[in-house]
C-alpha cells in the first residue's frame, strides 16, 4: 500500500493509503485534541477528496467516527472500495434438439444407475426436418465498466462470440432486435452431428459396426447404414436407403420407403419382416419374410422364405429352395427346387394379389366361412324354413332367433369380402410378358401357380434355360421360348 493523502484538523489527523491494484482505500486515523467535536459529514468530505463518494463504505466511516469521538483511533481500516469490472459473458449454442452420440461404454457404464434401461431403445439422437430451428447461438455482451478507487475508469473485457463452424446443410437466421441469439436451421432431413467443431446435419446415419445395444433400435428420417451385423432384436426403420454391410441375424424387422441391401446373410425368425418401397437385395436369405414394392434380388441363395415382390425377381446366379416366391412381372431364376423335392412355391400374380391386403381378405373370409358353416349345423333346417320357428317354445325360438341373426351378419360380411377379393383378383391382370424363367434346374417338388387353384406342379426336372408363362384366357401353364428380361427391367419395378 502506499499513502495518498494527508489531513489534519483539531479532530484529528487522517492518513489515506491505496492499495496496490488501486481498488482498496484505507484509514489511519489519531485522535486530536477536540476529538468529541468529530462528525461523519466532516470525515466522508476529507476521503471524498482522494476517493469518489459513491465508492465509500458508509457504514465502515460511521464506526470509524464513533471510535473517534470515543478518543480512539484506527489502523488502516478499509473505508472504500472500487468497482471491479465485470467481463462480458461468452457467446454459446444452445441445442433444441439431441445431438448423435453414439458410445455403448457410457451407456452401459451407467446402467446400475437406474431402475429400468431399455437398452433397444436409447433415443440417441433426433429427426429433424429441413428448416426446423436446431440451435440458437446467444451473442456475447459488452460485460460493465469498472472504476478505481481513485475513480478512474476500467473497461470490462467484452464476451468473446461462439466459435461456429457450419457445413452446408445447416444455415444461420439472424435473430430479431433484442432477442440476443441468432438460430440454426437444418437445410435437409436427418440428424444433427457435431464433430470437431463442425455442426452439420446429415441424411446418412452410419453405424461404424454391428447394432447391437450400443446404438438400440433406428428409426431414422434418412438412409442407414450398418457396417457391421444387425444383431437379433434391432430394428430399422428409414425413409431412405437401408444398408448392411454384415449379415442380418434373428427377428429384426427392417422397413425403409427406399431400397434395402444385405451384403451378408440373412437369417430370418417367426418375427421377422422386411419392407421396401423400392428393392431388396442379399446374397443369402433364410427364413425371411418380405414385402417388397419393387425388384428382388437374390445373389447366392433363398431358403425356406416367403418373398414376395410387387415387381420382379431375379436371381439368375442363385439357388430358390423351399418356401414360396411371389411376383406379378415374372422372376429370372437360377436353380429352383432341389435334388431331394423341397417344396418350393412360385407365384405369379397381379399386383394387389401379393399385397399383405389381399392376404388379409383371404383370411377372413377363411375366418367367415367357418362360422357361416358352424352356424348352419346349429340352425339346421331351421335355415331353409325359417317360418317354423314361429312353432317353438321358448327359451329355444329366442335361441333360434338369434343364431340367425347371427348368421345373417355373417353371410352378408362373407358376401362383401367375396365381392372385394374379387374386384382385387380382377382389377390389374398379370401381362403377357410376364413369365418365369429358370436358368439351370428346375426340380421335381417345385410348383408354379397363377391363382388359388390354377398350378402346374414339376413331376419331372427340366433343364434350363426354360420358360413358363401363365395363360390367362385358357387359364393354365404353358412352357415357352426362353426369353431374358430386358436390362432395363432390372432397375426396377
């Protein structure tokens, strides 16, 4: 500390000391002779000549004066203090929306945490469409000016602004006067990552390796992809492409309103579906269970699936054994059936028939016909002549009476059914064109079919390349001149 400012009356003498960041002033006081004769008013007019008025410490000088009027004095006692400055705050993003952050370590880690962990479903992170407002980035402020004890001025260090780097897929919108943030939009579908700094919003969401428990369930605005497996009990649901550069093991079910590949295996389960709006593509399904919108294709083998497609087939190079194979514009087979008989079903129908609707249908008129069978066994000849049940003592006429209500609502649901799975059968033909094709082998215990009861059954194996294509106006198989699809039908439906 060093002295400042010396002054002495008949109260006493007062010596003013700073300290040495110039924000601190002190007070020696000594009394003098008329001592009683000291006054607060006195005392703060001899500080406010080194210090400005508002930095002192009232309460401090009040004491002060007291001690003094008392005949005692004081060394050093702080009487004053300066304004330190206050920095500005920094700029910051704050997120509207959850970030990707995938890491099983962390999840797992934490586990013993909580009661309950769904480990299938992990929400970790967001869909977010194009222009949805992401994040906003506060502004940095000024911060407020300090002042010395000597009054002089301090200027605050200003906040610095968020360090902000954007890829192309996320734009900034200036914020409104006196809102204090500008906001971050997503310019496409997908999810927000921020890595190294670099904000971006992606439609591709890549899975390093397998999904497993790491990651949980997908259900994704974009397209996938997994380089790894998809373990047993993971689902994915996208709007885009799905790919798997592993195998797919178990009950999973994967839907995409865009194409799906599977470079490995598939291996089905009693759980298991798969959904395209566009293609499906594997090298080897087992057990799988489809509905594809567009082209199946089929590299290696098929076994034991129920594949159906809206479009073609093709599988030219692969093996189809057992289950049952559908499509309404023809499939190009390799080898079809084996050596031993497995059954093995192929379909050729119209659009709407391969259609989980028109299964549907089928099942409750199946469903229908039943009870409407049952019910007759009931009623008996009551059926046919309704006017005897007039005849009947009761409880048995009010029993009577009512399984033929019954009956009528039945028959009237299975008539309208009837009518709706026959518009479906009729509504789009199978064309001409359309034909199965086998490549290599045909075996015994392969059956083509063209509707319920229409099927040409293999006694013998036929060699390929051999074609079949179903006779509408005859209702019935008939082999043809082998003739390959055209190139640009295998691009699609």
């Amino acid at each position: 500390m060093r002295a400042v400012h010396t002054v002495q009356d008949n109260t006493c003498t007062l010596e003013l000391l700073i300290s040495d960041d110039n924000m601190k002033l002190f007070a020696r006081v000594q009394p003098q002779r008329e001592y009683i004769l000291a006054s607060l008013q006195n005392f703060i007019d001899k500080i406010s000549a080194v210090t400005p008025k508002e930095l002192i410490d009232t309460v401090v000088v009040k004491d002060i004066v007291k001690q003094l009027k008392a005949g005692k004095g004081c060394d050093e006692r702080r009487v004053a203090v300066g304004q330190a400055p206050v920095s500005g705050r920094d700029g910051k993003i704050v997120w509207l929306v959850r970030r990707f952050t995938p890491g099983k370590k962390d999840i797992v880690d934490g586990w013993k945490d909580q009661e309950l962990v769904d480990f299938f479903t992990l929400g970790l992170f967001e869909n977010v469409q194009a222009k949805r407002e992401v994040a906003r980035v506060y502004k940095p402020t000024l911060g407020t000016d300090g002042k010395t004890i000597l009054g002089h001025h301090i200027t605050a260090t200003p906040g610095k602004p968020a360090e902000l780097r954007l890829d192309k897929s996320v734009s900034i919108k200036p914020g409104n006067e006196g809102d204090g943030y500008d906001s971050l939009l997503a310019e496409i579908d997908g999810y927000v990552h921020d890595e190294g700094g670099l904000i971006a919003v992606r439609n591709v969401l890549t899975i390093p390796g397998n999904l497993d428990y790491g990651m949980g369930h997908i259900d994704f605005i974009g397209s996938v992809k997994v380089a790894g497996d998809v373990n047993k009990g993971f689902h994915i649901k996208a709007r885009g492409d799905i790919e798997i550069g592993g195998s797919l093991l178990g009950d999973n079910l994967i839907m995409s309103e865009g194409s799906i590949t599977v470079k490995g295996f598939h291996h089905g389960g009693p759980q298991s579906f798969v959904s395209a709006k566009k293609d499906y593509s594997v090298s080897v399904a087992y057990g799988v269970r489809s509905e594809i919108e567009g082209a199946i294709r089929i590299g290696k083998e098929a076994r034991d699936s129920v594949l159906r497609s809206l479009a073609r087939v093709f599988a030219e190079s692969a093996s189809i054994v057992g289950g049952e194979l559908w499509c309404s514009k023809g499939a190009e087979l390799g080898n079809v059936g084996n050596d031993v008989g497995a059954p093995t079903l192929v379909q050729l129908r119209n659009e709407l028939e391969v259609t989980q609707e028109f299964r549907d249908i089928l099942e409750q008129v199946r469903k229908l016909e039943r009870s409407k069978v049952a019910l007759e066994l009931h009623i008996g000849p009551y059926l046919k002549n309704r006017a005897r049940i007039v005849l009947l003592k009761e409880p048995f006429k009010a029993k009577m009476l009512q399984l033929l209500k019954k009956y009528d609502e039945v028959y009237g649901s299975l008539m309208q059914l009837k009518v709706k799975e026959k518009e479906m059968r009729t509504a789009k033909q199978v064309g001409d064109d359309a034909r199965i094709n086998v490549t290599k082998n045909a075996h015994v215990g392969v059956v083509f079919c063209g509707g319920e009861d229409v099927k040409l059954r293999l006694i013998d194996p036929v060699q390929g390349p051999a074609s079949w294509r179903f006779n509408r106006e005859i209702s019935q198989w008939e082999k043809v001149e082998y003739r390959a699809l055209k190139e640009e039908q295998k691009r699609g439906r």
